[in-house]
C-alpha cells in the first residue's frame, strides 16, 4: 500500500512503519551506531564525554538509551508525536532521560537550557536548512561542547536542499526536503558560525562500492 501521510508530522509519525504481527518489541540497545552498517564507524566516544546532551531526531530512541545508560542526562527531541510516544511507552523511566516533542529549530529557539553535546543520527541536521539550524544549536551548546551528526554522504555535484516525494511515487503528493552538503561546505558553515576543531569527512562504506557516511563533529569555542 502506498502512504498516505497529508502532513510533514504524518509522514515523520510513520516513518519505518512496524510490519510484524502483534505490539512492537523495544529494540535492543547494545551499541551506539552512527552509520548505517552494522559495527562500522565510531561509537559513543564519538560525543566526547559529555554530562548532558540533546538528540535531533530520536525516533526510536536507541542512541539516547545507550547514553543514558552510561550516566549521561540526555533530551531526546523528536518532531513526530508519535515517535515519542512509542518511545516512552519503551523506555520510560530510563533514569537521565527525558524524550520531547517538539520542532527543532523551535525547541532551540525557545530552550534556556545549555549542553555539553548537541547531536543527530541521519536526523534533524539531515532534514532541516542548517542556516538556520546550526546558529540555534551554537547557542544552546556549552562553552567547549559538542555538536556531531551523521547523515548519507551527498551525491557529488547535487548539493543543497534536495526535494523528495515522501509518500513515494505511487503515493499522495507531498514534498520532504532534504539538506545534502560535502564535508567542505559543512566546515565553513560551523566555521562561520564560531565553531572550532572541526572534522567533516566522508566514511567510507565497508565496501568501497557502498554509499558512504557523512560525519561531522566540531566544538563550541571555550
């Protein structure tokens, strides 16, 4: 059946819809995984070693778990109400988390809280324009925090907000952009905006053939 999502909320409230029979299972939480491969990249270290952090994009919420779990106090952010609420019906009661619904750049925008690391997993940093996003999150990061996300590496030469049916072709009209960039060009925007000790790079996939992952760590100036 082809999707039917009306809403940009819709479409996130369904996204990797649950096909099994019966109440879907909490999945499990045994790694932090930034890439899209099973035990390829980094893992928590990552981050750093924060003592607080914020997730764009949570959906499952796996990776706020994980944090969690090592004692680190963590806002899990999802734009999809019903993204969050499957996520609390698993993990509530995860000492250290706490999951919120809301929009990023509004959530940002309207925060007084400040943290220790910023981050997203093919999330918010993939999904909306970084113009206006990035400059959000210098602000609510703390003094020497950081800010790392990971998304699909871009397609050479096809930059910038890239339009995509999000019901698919066979499905409702309705338009999802994504923002796709090289390594370079997330580096002068972070450096733009005052961030420093920036890394932007490429991982390669395991098999050179495979799509890679972009991956961009940099800090808040101390």
């Amino acid at each position: 059946m082809p999707r039917e999502s009306t809403t940009l909320p819709e479409y996130w409230d369904t996204y990797k819809p649950y096909r099994e029979e019966g109440e879907q299972p909490a999945p499990g939480v045994e790694t932090f995984a930034w890439t899209q491969y099973d035990g390829h990249g980094p893992g928590e270290e990552f981050l750093g070693s924060p003592r607080t952090a914020l997730e764009l994009g949570c959906a499952e919420g796996k990776e706020a778990v994980y944090l969690a779990r090592t004692g680190v106090a963590v806002t899990a952010l999802d734009f999809s109400a019903a993204q969050v609420a499957r996520a609390r019906r698993w993990w509530d009661g995860t000492p250290g988390l706490t999951f919120v619904q809301a929009e990023a750049c509004g959530y940002l925008a309207t925060t007084e809280t400040t943290y220790d690391a910023v981050f997203s997993i093919w999330g918010a940093l993939w999904f909306t324009d970084p113009d206006d996003l990035i400059p959000l999150i210098a602000k609510r990061l703390s003094p020497g925090g950081t800010l790392a996300f990971s998304q699909a590496e871009p397609l050479e030469g096809y930059y910038g907000p890239q339009p995509m049916y999000g019901n698919g072709l066979a499905g409702r009209k309705l338009t999802l952009l994504r923002w796709s960039y090289p390594p370079q060009w997330w580096a002068d925007l972070l450096k733009r905006t005052g961030f420093v000790d920036i890394d932007a790079r490429v991982l390669p996939a395991p098999r050179p053939t495979d799509v890679g992952t972009l991956m961009v760590r940099a800090s808040a100036p101390k």
